[in-house]
C-alpha cells in the first residue's frame, strides 16, 4: 500500500503545479496588459490608471499565488514524511505483533503475513504468501471459513469476529479465534481483508478437559446412584452402558461375561452406536486371535486394558476397519469383580484419539471397583434369597416329613390297634372254624352214602365259605405279628411253579410262562409262594370274562425282574392310590390285606414291587428281587431274618 500511495502522491503534485503555474500566467497576462496594451488603445489617463491597478491586483495575486503554493509543498512534504513514519511504524508493529495477522486478498489468497502467523499454523512467509486460507482450513470448517470471507468481500459486513480450526503443517489441529476487518480505498471499494488470528488451542483444550471431566463426573455420579437403585445384575450391566452414552458422551459401551470357551466374550449389555460391531467381537484375523484384544486382556489378567488410537495399535487389527467405519479412535476395557473374581468387563468407546488419559483411567478403574462392589452387593444379596429359599423349601420339607412321620405315627397306632384286633379275632374266629371243620368231616362220615347225594352240594359249600373264613383268619394272623423267614438259595422258577400250582386256572384263562431257569434269590419259599399265589389269584379274579395272563422272570446284573400282568379290567387312578392300604378292598368278598402282605413279604426280601394299571388296559405287576451267585439251589446263606 506504501508503494501505491508513493504512486499516487507525484501525480497529485503535478496536478497542483500545474494549476498554480496556470493562474500565476494569468495573472502576469492581466497584469502586462493593463499596463502596456490599454494606454495604446484608450488613450486616457483614467482608463489607464484603472488599468494599472488592476495589473499590480494580477500581480499580488500571482505573489500570493507563489507563497501560498510553497506553504502548501512545504506542508506536503511534511505530511508525506509523517504518513512514511505513521507507515513504517505500522508495518513493524504488524511484523512484531504477538498476535498473528494476515492481510488476505478479495480472491481469499494471502498477500502479507506476519511472523506469529507462521508460527501459528508452521509454514514459513514465502510458503503462505499466494496460497488460499482454503488449504489451511480444517474440512468441518470449511464452509463457515468461506461463509464469513464472502460476507465481508460483498460488503455485506465489515467485520467479523469467529472461531476455527486450522491444519498445522505437521498434521495436527490449530484452534483459532478470528478478527477480520474490511479496508476500503477512497472511493470505499474493498481492496483488501486485515484478520488477526489468536491461537485459543490451549484454551480449547482445556474448555475439552473441563467438559471430560463435568462428563466423567456426571458418569460416576449417574452409575453410582443406578448402583444404589439397582438390586438385578444384568439391569445394572445395562443402565451404566446407557449412562456410559447418555452422560459421559461415548461413543458406544457394552458389558461382556465370560463365556462357557475361555478363549471368548460374550456382550449382554450395548448401549451407543454399535451397529453390527459385536457380531465379530471374537473374530481371528490373520492369526491374531480376538484374545489378544483388550477386552479379553482384562478379563483374563483382572487389569484394565486401554487403546488410545485404534487406527494404529497393532492389537486391534482385528477389529480396526469396523471400529474406524463407526468413529470409534480409542477404547478402554475395564474388569469387574465379585470377591477377586472377574466377572464381567466394562468397554466403553471414545471418537477421539488418546482420550483415556491418566486422570481418565484412574476415575474409570474406581468406578469398576465401586461397581464390583455392588455386583458383591447384589451376589450376596441373590446368595441370601438363594439361602432364604432354600431355607423355605428346607422348612416345608421338614414340615412335610413331619407331618408324614404323624401321619406314619397314627396310622401305625391305628395299624397295632388293629392288628392287636386282629389277633384277638384271629384267635377267636380258629376254634369255632375248627370246631365246624370237624363237625363237616364227622358229618360226611356218618351219613350214609345213599344220603349223601343230597346233601353234596350244601357240604362243598360249607366247605368253600370254611375255606374262605380260614384264609381271613390266616391273613389277619399274618398282617398282625412279625413272621420269621427262613432264608435259603431258591430257584426263580420254582417259586412261581408252586403259586401256580396253588390255584386254579379257570378254562377261559390263558396261563403263560416265560421263565429264566437262571434266575436265583436268597429267600423263604413259603413266604414267598403265597405272595405269588396272591398275585396269580389277583389276576385270575381281574379277568372275570377270561383273558390272558403272562408271567416271566429275568436276570438283569445284579436283580431278578418278575412280571405278572393280565388283560383284565385294570385299577382306576383313584384306587391306584389306595392299593397298599391295608383293609382297602373293591371285592365281595376279602378283607384288603393281600397286597399290603405281598409287598411286605417283598421288601423284607430286599425287593420292591410295582403295580401299573390302567382301566379297562389290563396290569402289570413287577417284582424286584436282588439275585443270588449259581450256587447249589437248597444251600442256606442266612438262617432267619425278621421283619
């Protein structure tokens, strides 16, 4: 600008010269004509002595002329020279400023900068001078940078005062606070743009770290109190990814377990922009296992496991293409334990690189130690109502028993009251059965046998009702008192032969045998013919229309397995459950004391017996028995055992 005001000045100068030195001739013309031309043509004094004070007006104009152009040149010179130092002054306050300045051309390109400029953004005068603010700016300011260039190009403002962001030569990002102005020529056009940049860089940095922290407090306090509110594991595992995004402004966070594989993570809570990512959380690329990640790492060491720039960290190649797609640059990885035992790792997500500085990781590792503890809270709180429950099912089983043992108790009161009944009516009922026995035999002695004949039918009745009253009165003997067994090496086959022997098989009724000739137990044959004629004659009265019926016998290791089904008419589900209980009986006739006594010879035996029935389908009854070595069968091994 100096060079073109030193342009402008000599063209004004000669301007000025020249009309000076065209009024100081007109002057002397007026002047020289006054005094020589108008006495010649006039001739009169008067004329000529008007003409001569007109001249010497002419000519003390001219003077006046002279002396006033000469102040003028003196004060020019004066104001020239004052403009010079205002201009040199100017230019080295503009080199010397702390503050960097630009004067940008209308065009955008640079046409002087300042030392502290090129300090600012790293490249020297000679690099800048003739390039556009445009390469320099950082790509999300671009448009707001252009925006305030072309408002004060148009006019539209004179100044404007805004920040921005530059790229530094070496890469790395210049915070800026600019104040531009518009500096216009005489006629108030733009020539040019004067901006003043201040690098805020520091101060923005520290305005980030201030907000970090506002935001990491926020994140602790919010965790801390969801781990007050929060009594369910997993709830908790999501509230503080939600927080981790909401209020610590992460990127993205989620919760991993371990798995059932060691060598794996397994994600139960995600909160942020995720996006697919965990899908390939395990994934192995190029030989580099998804172990070697820091979430792995922290969960298999119980350290923390930071990546403060993913974009070139060697142990997240894995994972680098799909994290840098979602903006995720750094990450960290924190373990969480129950009682020293990792049980979970919390991995939150930054989009900025080195965000997990020290101060950073310090607060986050005392949150996953405060978070520890409330899962320890919520272990011990879960391990109490495990406890509780237990206890309740431990008090309702002891109940149970304890009610099942009174009943036990009363109906074993009830059982001896009958049994001793039993007894006394057993007892009483043997002498007058035997009595009528007698009575019968003496009977059929003294008739004649010309009389029998007619009395036949009523005699064989007699007899048949004699039998039935002496078999209730045996069984009531048997279910009232204890039984000696005499316990010997018996074969399988012969037990079953003998019970079927012992009755009689009606014609409708098809008897069939499948027997294992090796099947041998240790037991008392009497006892246990009369279990089995118990059960044969059980099976004959099911069938009262004819049918089938099929016994079979087989070693399975260490057992005998006896069954002894029938098609008959089955049991309902109701009387299914009373089967056992002694005095319970669907028959005419009998007193409900078979199969409490078959079973109890059975058991006493070391055996078991099960009874499955379905109406109108039939039963199957089967015997459990423990078998026996091949031994010689009638060799004893045990005398007498009682029950």
């Amino acid at each position: 600008m100096q060079e073109k005001r030193a342009e402008l000045m000599p063209a004004g100068r000669f301007a000025i010269l020249a009309a000076v030195a065209l009024l100081t001739i007109t002057s002397l013309y007026f002047a020289l004509t006054g005094l020589v031309i108008s006495p010649y043509f006039h001739g009169q004094t008067p004329f000529a002595i008007g003409a001569l004070s007109d001249s010497i007006f002419a000519l003390a104009l001219a003077v006046l002329t002279f002396v006033g152009f000469r102040w003028y040149l003196r004060s020019w010179e004066q104001s020239s020279r004052m403009l010079k130092e205002s201009e040199e002054r100017a230019s080295k306050a503009f080199e010397s400023a702390t503050l960097g300045m630009a004067i940008v051309g209308l065009d955008g390109r640079f046409i002087k900068v300042n030392p502290a400029v090129c300090r600012i953004w790293g490249y020297s005068e000679e690099e800048l001078l003739g390039t556009g603010f445009q390469p320099l700016t950082h790509p999300d300011d671009l448009e707001l940078s252009k925006g305030w260039h072309d408002k004060l190009r148009s006019g539209e403002v004179q100044k404007a005062r805004y920040e921005k962001r530059y790229l530094h030569k070496d890469g790395h990002i210049v915070w800026t606070s600019l104040s531009s102005s518009v500096v216009n020529d005489t006629q108030g056009r733009p020539l040019y743009i004067l901006t003043e940049v201040e690098d805020v860089s520091d101060q923005k940095a520290a305005e980030a770290e201030i907000g970090r922290l506002n935001r990491l407090r926020g994140f602790l306090q919010e965790t801390n109190q969801a781990m007050v509110r929060t009594h369910d594991r997993q709830k908790l595992f999501e509230e503080a990814c939600h927080i981790a995004v909401e209020h610590a402004g992460f990127r993205m966070a989620w919760v991993g377990v371990p798995d059932a594989d060691p060598s794996l993570i397994k994600p139960v809570a995600v909160a942020g922009y995720e996006e697919g990512y965990l899908a390939g959380i395990n994934k192995t690329v190029d030989g580099i296992p998804g172990g070697q990640g820091p979430s792995l790492i922290a969960l298999r060491s119980g350290n923390s496991s930071v990546c403060n720039d993913i974009e070139t960290d060697e142990r997240m190649r894995p994972w680098r293409d799909e994290a840098v797609k979602r903006r995720y640059k750094s990450s960290g990885a924190f373990p969480l334990k129950v009682k020293a035992e990792v049980v979970g790792v919390l991995n939150l997500y930054a989009d900025e690189p080195g965000f997990f500085d020290k101060g950073e990781v310090e607060a986050l590792e005392e949150l996953a130690a405060d978070f520890s503890f409330a899962l320890d809270h919520i272990q011990m709180q879960d391990n109490l109502k495990e406890y509780n429950i237990h206890l309740e099912e431990m008090v309702k089983q002891r109940t149970k028993e304890l009610e099942e043992s009174q009943k036990r108790l009363v109906e074993t009161e009830k059982l001896a009251t009958a049994a001793l009944i039993a007894t006394q009516v057993a007892q009483d009922l043997r002498n007058p059965l035997t009595a009528i026995k007698t009575g019968i035999y003496y009977l059929e002695e003294a008739l004649p046998k010309s009389q029998q004949t007619k009395v036949v039918s009523t005699i064989e009745s007699m007899k048949e009702s004699l039998s039935h009253a002496t078999k209730i009165a045996n069984d009531l003997v048997e279910f009232s008192r204890p039984a000696d067994f005499e316990m010997v090496r018996l074969a399988m086959n012969d037990i079953v032969q003998s019970g079927v022997s012992s009755v009689e098989i009606p014609s409708n009724i098809q008897l069939k045998l499948n027997l294992d000739p090796k099947a041998s137990i240790e037991g008392d044959k009497d006892k246990l013919s009369r279990a089995f004629q118990s059960l044969i004659n059980n099976a004959i009265e099911a069938e009262p229309f004819g049918g089938t019926i099929e016994i079979s016998s087989a070693v399975d290791g260490d057992k005998v397995i006896i069954h002894v089904s029938d098609t008959g008419v089955g049991i309902s589900d109701e009387n299914m459950k009373k089967l056992f209980t002694p005095f319970f009986t669907t028959k005419a006739k009998g007193i409900g004391l078979g199969l409490p006594i078959c079973k109890r010879i059975i058991e006493t035996h070391g055996g078991r017996m099960e009874i499955r029935s379905r109406e109108g389908e039939g039963t199957n009854i089967l015997v459990t028995l423990p078998a026996v070595g091949q031994k010689e069968p009638g060799q004893s091994s045990i005398g007498a055992a009682e029950h």
